[in-house]
C-alpha cells in the first residue's frame, strides 16, 4: 500500500493516478471516495457539516482501508494522530511542495473550503501542517518545478531502491 500525503495542490490526485498505473494497483482517491459515500461535495459537506464531521469520516475511511492500493489522502489527513498511526499500514509518501508553488497552483482554485480566506491564515495553515508530513512520511520527494510523471518515476525508483 502506498499513501501519499501533502499540502492541498501539491500533486497527489494526479500521481497517484500515474503510479496506480505503472504500478497496476488499484486507485483510491480519499475525497472523492468520501463525496462518494455521502453523495455531495467536499465543499458541501464543510459547510453543511463541518470540518470536523469531514475529518471523521477521513478517519474511518482511512481506517477501512485493506487492499494494496495507492492512495491519494485528503492533505489535513495528518492532523489527527490516529490517521498518522494508521497510515503506516503502508509506505507514506510526502509530496513536499514550497508554498510558492502551492499557491500558484492554487490561486484560481474555488472549489476547496479550506483555500478560502486570508493569505496569512492559508500561510499559518500550510506551515502548521509541515512538520506532521515530515514526521508521517518514510520518503520525502520534492514536487516543485517537477512533471507528475518526473515525481512518478522518482517514486518508483526510490521505492525499488
């Protein structure tokens, strides 16, 4: 099982669709498998529910899991210890981007809750969370200024290394 962790536009939808295929395993993208479950947006279910219902239901998701698979998580997965604890079922890949390549990719995006708001506030986000990528991940790769397909074979390599 792989699980790739990272800050929110760091990559981890799309190479985790690349190594689903050259490593022919299976593909679960969290957030589209939890807006599958509850049959409405990531967006909807924060503002009708909150974050805190979001994260539980990351939680249990993450906790369901069994099959070897990729597996792009949410990228506030780390936030709770038991999530940190449970991806170690598997090999935790951290997509580390820089926040300037996060907020370029990022910077028309209006369908992410969490990217609303004040810069500094996005900024505090993003910093806070830089250190639990760090301590979850086994293998660190750098995303900026990198192909999803660059990122892919790199993982690979590291991987059979």
């Amino acid at each position: 099982m792989i699980f790739l962790i990272g800050f929110m536009g760091s990559g981890k939808t799309t190479v985790a669709q690349l190594l689903s295929e050259k490593l022919a395993l299976p593909l679960l993208e969290m957030d589209q498998e939890i807006e599958r479950q509850e049959g409405t947006s990531i967006k909807d279910i924060f503002s009708r529910k909150g974050e805190g219902y979001f994260r539980q239901k990351e939680t249990e998701l993450l906790q369901s899991i069994k099959a070897d698979s990729v597996v792009s998580t949410g990228g506030g997965v780390v936030e709770r210890e038991d999530n940190r604890e449970a991806l170690h079922m598997g090999k935790v890949i951290y997509l580390q981007a820089s926040w300037e390549t996060i907020d370029s990719r990022l910077s028309n995006d209006t369908t992410r809750p969490l990217w609303k708001g004040d810069e500094q506030d996005k900024k505090e986000k993003f910093q806070g969370r830089l250190a639990l990528y760090e301590r979850a991940a086994d293998l660190v790769v750098n995303v900026d200024d990198k192909s999803p397909e660059v990122i892919t074979d790199e993982i690979i390599r590291r991987l059979n290394g």
